[in-house]
C-alpha cells in the first residue's frame, strides 16, 4: 500500500529516518487543518493547543498522534 502526501509518496516498510524527512511537513499541515477547524491562523495557535493534537480522544484532545513519537514503532508494525 502506497500513502501519497502531495509528490512524496511512502511505502509501508519504509525506514524512520527516510520517513523523519517529511515528518516536519506533514505536522505542519495537521496544525494548518487544526487552526482551519478552528478559525484561525497556524501562528496564532500556542504550544498548549498544539499539544491539544496529540492528546488522545479519552483525554481531551483531538487524537492526532506525534508522527516522530509513532514512526518507529509503524515501522516495525508494518513487518507484522
């Protein structure tokens, strides 16, 4: 299975330190759609809403994992 972010296409099995290339821009665009469901600007969202994102669903935030904190762990994941 192929994942296509833009012109960067990811396969699955693919190392974490290819993947950590795209990482920077791929959070980048959650915090672009997050600050576009909330009505505002990326720069004008702080680093206590940014973290809002990753808490997960069960702890009041929005459920979008850190990609740095889960790229290993998919990595290996994708062997199984």
């Amino acid at each position: 299975m192929t994942l296509s972010l833009s012109r960067v296409k990811i396969e699955f099995g693919t190392l974490p330190s290819i993947v950590s290339t795209i990482i920077p821009t791929f959070t980048e665009l959650k915090y672009t759609l997050f600050a576009s469901i909330l009505g505002c600007e990326v720069n004008e969202l702080d680093d206590r809403i940014k973290l809002l994102t990753y808490l997960q669903l069960q702890d009041g935030g929005v459920g979008l994992m850190n990609s740095v904190d889960v790229s290993r762990s998919a990595y290996l994941a994708s062997f199984a």
